[in-house]
C-alpha cells in the first residue's frame, strides 16, 4: 500500500497498528509468537514488522523478565498520543469517494 499510494506506513504495519491498540486495551504485551497465532501470520513476516516498526519509532521493544530469549513490544508512548489523529487521518481519506485502494 505504501508503495503505491505513498506514505511511511504500510498495510501490514496498519494491521499490526491494529492489534497494538487491541493489545494496549486489554494491558497485554505483544509478542512475536501470539501476534502470529492471533493475525494467522508468519512468525518471520512479525518479527520482522516489528523491528521496521521499532526503527520507525511506533514501539518499543523489551526482553521479557524471566523468559531472555522472548521480546516484548509495546506501543510507544508517543505513538499513542498522535495515533488517534493517523486514525482519523486514515479514515477521512478512506471516506473520500474520489480514494480507491484498487
């Protein structure tokens, strides 16, 4: 999507996005290996999601403290506050008749 509508954000990391706020709701950590479960993903495709996300500065990444080998992402803290306005943003142009996604 992003190469071919523009923009920093692509549809894969929307849906991670997704399931983030979900998580952030429910106060649960994101882990590779759920997020796969729950969005019938492979584990590779969100690990490496994530580590784009990361470097992107949409979240935060942790070890787990008591399983080291596990990470845990979180979205961060600045990307809560302004993701409601990328929310609306999204949806704006999504209602716009003259926007297609085909």
């Amino acid at each position: 999507m992003a190469e071919k509508y523009g923009g920093a954000t692509t549809l894969n990391e929307l849906t991670m996005l997704n399931y983030g706020f979900v998580c952030n709701a429910k106060d649960i950590d994101i882990c590779v290996t759920q997020a796969s479960l729950d969005l019938s993903m492979p584990k590779s495709s969100v690990s490496r999601i994530l580590t784009g996300m990361r470097a992107k500065g949409y979240v935060t990444e942790s070890t787990h403290p008591f399983d080291k080998r596990r990470r845990i992402f979180k979205l961060a803290d600045e990307y809560l506050k302004r993701g409601d306005e990328d929310i609306k943003k999204l949806l704006r142009w999504l209602a716009d008749p003259k926007n297609t996604l085909v």
